[in-house]
C-alpha cells in the first residue's frame, strides 16, 4: 500500500510539475509618445504555442514583449493584420532578423540577418530563417493576390533560435506598402 501511495504521489507531482502555466507578457508600444492600444496588440496561448495578432492602421509601428516569466513559449506567431509587408524588424539579443515579403515578382520572402554587427542573407536551411505566409480571411495560405485581403495578415514564425536570444525580450517593428 505504502509504495501505491508513494507511485501515486510521484506520478501526481509530475503531472503538477507538467502543467504549463499560461503565458503573460509584457507588451509595450516603440512609437514615441504613444501607447499600445487594448486592440493593436493580443494574443492568445495554448498548448505551448503563443500567437501575437497585431492590427496597426497606420501600417508603421513596433512594440517590445517580454515574457514576465523570463521564458518563451515552445512556438510563437506572429499575425500582422497588414495589407503590405514592406518591412519586418525583429530584435532580440544580439541578432536582428530583417524581413521582406515583395509586392511584386510572386511575392519572393526576403530574410537578412545581423548577428552581432555580420549581416548575411538567409535561406531556408538556416536555423535563424523565420517563415512567414500570407493568409486570407479564412486563414487560407494564398500567395496571388497583392495584399492578403480583408481579414487577412502575414503569418510569421519565429525560430527557435531567436526564442533561446530573447530570454529579455524582443522588438518587433513592421512597415506595410501602403502605410496610412
């Protein structure tokens, strides 16, 4: 009965120790003098996967996140709810990732990664490439259209690599084509 108790106890203790707590973080706006509103930026967790939707009608911004644990989920998104994507900074430690989805010639994605003052282009082997999609409304892949259309965003990835970085937080800064 003792070691029933004690298997039950250990296997009771790992399921506890197991749980993932819901991710918090905080989130801050880079524009001067403004603040983030409630609706710019949100995100949802589940299961170890985090997604940021960021909606900016302006189509220029940034916002710093911190995790308050000090720890990355497994996975994180990123929905930029815009109708370009010029431009995609993110920032963590000492690598910036630089991002690009053309408006033109099939809508190539561009990567170029600073790591510590290097700067290099990145192909999709490379452990710091980050994916990023165009999604429609329905959250349908599409890549014919100019933009992603209404209800649709630029799906990003970050890499794991980038998440181990960012223990402190990260920068993220976009430009859209049209910016308002």
């Amino acid at each position: 009965m003792k070691t029933m108790l004690t298997a039950f106890s250990l296997f009771t203790a790992t399921l506890l120790a197991s749980a993932v707590e819901p991710a918090e973080f905080k989130i801050g706006s880079l524009k001067a003098g403004e603040w983030v509103r409630d609706d710019c930026v949100k995100f949802t967790s589940e299961e170890g996967v985090v997604v940021f939707d960021i909606h900016d009608a302006q189509g220029i911004g940034g916002v710093s996140i911190t995790p308050k644990s000090g720890d990355w989920p497994k996975s994180v998104i990123v929905r930029l709810h815009l109708p370009g994507l010029e431009s995609l900074q993110l920032s963590a430690g000492k690598v910036t990732l630089f991002g690009s989805v053309l408006s033109h010639s099939g809508h190539k994605r561009l990567l170029e990664i600073d790591e510590a003052g290097k700067k290099r282009e990145a192909g999709r082997d490379d452990p710091l490439w980050i994916n990023i999609r165009m999604l429609d409304g329905h959250g349908k892949d599409i890549n014919h259209l100019p933009d992603p259309g209404k209800g649709g965003c630029f799906e990003v990835t970050l890499p794991p690599a980038l998440l181990i970085e960012s223990n402190l937080g990260m920068t993220l800064r976009w430009i859209d084509f049209y910016r308002h």
